[in-house]
C-alpha cells in the first residue's frame, strides 16, 4: 500500500509563534523543524508498520524545503519546494491508498486554533466546500476525492479535526494540542505526541485496508466559495479560468472536475498574492 503525506508545521505539538516556521526565526525555527521531522518520522513509521509499502512525503509549509532529506526515515521519497502545480498536495494520484495529514491547523475564519490560516492570511478570510466551512485539509480534501483515495489519518489540534471530519470518515485523529488562542497552546509532550501518532498512523493503515475509512465524500459539481480581504482581491481572482466574483469579496470555483477546480484554486492563491503586495 502506497502512504501519501502532506505535512505542515503550526499543528506540530510545541508550535506556537510564527518564529518557529520561519527561517527568519534563527535557532527557534531550527527547532521547530525538529519538531515537524520527529511528527513526520512517526507518522511514516507508523504507516510502515500498519502496512505501507512505499510512503512519499510533501512538504507543504511556507517554502516547502523544511526539512532534512537525510533524516527522514523508512526511506520516504520527500517533495520539497515552493513552485509546485498541485501545492500543498503534489504527489497525490490514483496510485495512493491512503492520505496523511500530518502538523495540520485550523482555518482563519474558525474557532481559535493555533497560527490559523487558510492558504495565504493576507488574501483568504474564509472557505465553503459545498457550503461547508474549511481550512486547507478541506481544500485539499478535493484532489483525495478526484482520485477516490480516503484521508485515513490527521494530526493537529481540535480545530483541525473539527474541520477535517467531515471528510475523514473513519480516519485516524491524533489531538497534539489544545489551542487556547491563536498563539498559545498547552501542547502535548514531543515524545508523547510522536508516539501517539506512530500508533494511529499504524491503525490507520490497518483501517484502510479493512476498507474502513471512506472517501472524502465530496458531491459533484462541487464549488468553492472563497472570501477574500478586498474587493481588488476578487477582481484580480476572476483573471483565472473558472473563477466567479459573486460579491464584493467572494469568488467562487465550480465544476465536475474536482481537480480542476483545486488547480483554478492554486492560480487564485498565487495571482492574488500581487495585489496583496507580496
């Protein structure tokens, strides 16, 4: 069975300021990378020990270069770096079994939960999936039901399973902090975290191959509705194919074709970082 990773950083038990998942931190994001590879490395484990037989990582933070190659374990091919078509879900096809979501966050728009965001926080004030509210696990929940592979495991604070569930039926949840706002947390222990995903990621591919964890679930035609912070935004959006402006602020992305509209999606995040002055 092939394990497909997307892994980010502000879910990851110990992270809570924005200085750790940047470069620009020195020696505290230097630790936070240390954080998210021991996360990475028990999910990876734990999937091989379930019954995975080939794991392919995607490093889907900030510039996607997190971590080092070297030490990642079981042999786990890595994808890295910023300038990929499918983002946050390179690598994700038809020949995957199942999805991890590992160090995973919750949205802008939701309750409080740790370094929120959706994507880029400078442009996205919120997302609807078939009117259902999400984050990034719900965006990218899209491509998984393109291909008909289930979400089996997720990894981050309550939020981010709240938001994830609904697309992870009989998937796997490891809780790695209780966010008290967007920058505090109590944070499991680091070992207590990685031991508790190692032993989900192995139940986890237990479940898929038990045929237990269903498909995301996402009914055709799907739309995604995106807020945006300014109408400059919305206008600038609707320069891609199949992007709508439904009101001042919101765009819109409809179609049978889930994987289409994650990829109209992907161009709406990186034209719309101009007019956001990035």
């Amino acid at each position: 069975m092939k394990t497909w990773i997307s892994f980010d950083m502000e879910g990851v038990a110990g992270i809570v300021d924005w200085d750790q998942c940047r470069p620009s931190g020195g020696a505290r994001y230097e630790l936070g990378c240390q954080l998210m590879l021991a996360e990475v490395n028990a999910a990876i484990e734990g999937a091989l020990a379930g019954g995975a037989t080939e794991v392919l990582l995607n490093d889907s933070h900030g510039t996607m270069a997190n971590l080092d190659p070297r030490a990642v374990a079981g042999g786990a091919r890595y994808i890295g770096g910023r300038h990929k078509p499918r983002y946050m879900v390179q690598g994700l096809d038809e020949t995957v079994d199942a999805v991890f979501l590992v160090g995973y966050h919750g949205s802008i728009s939701g309750a409080p939960s740790s370094l929120s965001h959706t994507y880029n926080p400078e442009v996205y004030a919120g997302a609807r999936v078939n009117g259902t509210p999400v984050g990034e696990s719900g965006i990218n929940a899209l491509v998984a039901e393109h291909h008909g592979v289930p979400i089996a495991f997720v990894s981050g604070d309550a939020v981010t399973w709240a938001e994830t569930e609904p697309f992870a039926q009989g998937a796997v949840n490891v809780q790695t902090k209780t966010s008290i706002t967007r920058f505090a947390a109590d944070n499991l222990h680091p070992t207590e975290s990685c031991r508790l995903i190692r032993e989900g990621a192995e139940e986890a591919m237990r479940r898929v191959a038990a045929g237990s964890v269903a498909t995301p679930g996402i009914t055709r035609p799907a739309t995604l509705e995106l807020d945006v912070q300014t109408g400059d935004m919305a206008e600038v959006a609707t320069w891609v194919r199949g992007v709508e402006r439904v009101s001042e602020r919101t765009i819109s992305i409809s179609g049978d074709d889930l994987l289409e509209v994650f990829t109209s999606f992907v161009a709406t995040n990186y034209i719309t970082r101009q007019a956001g002055g990035r």
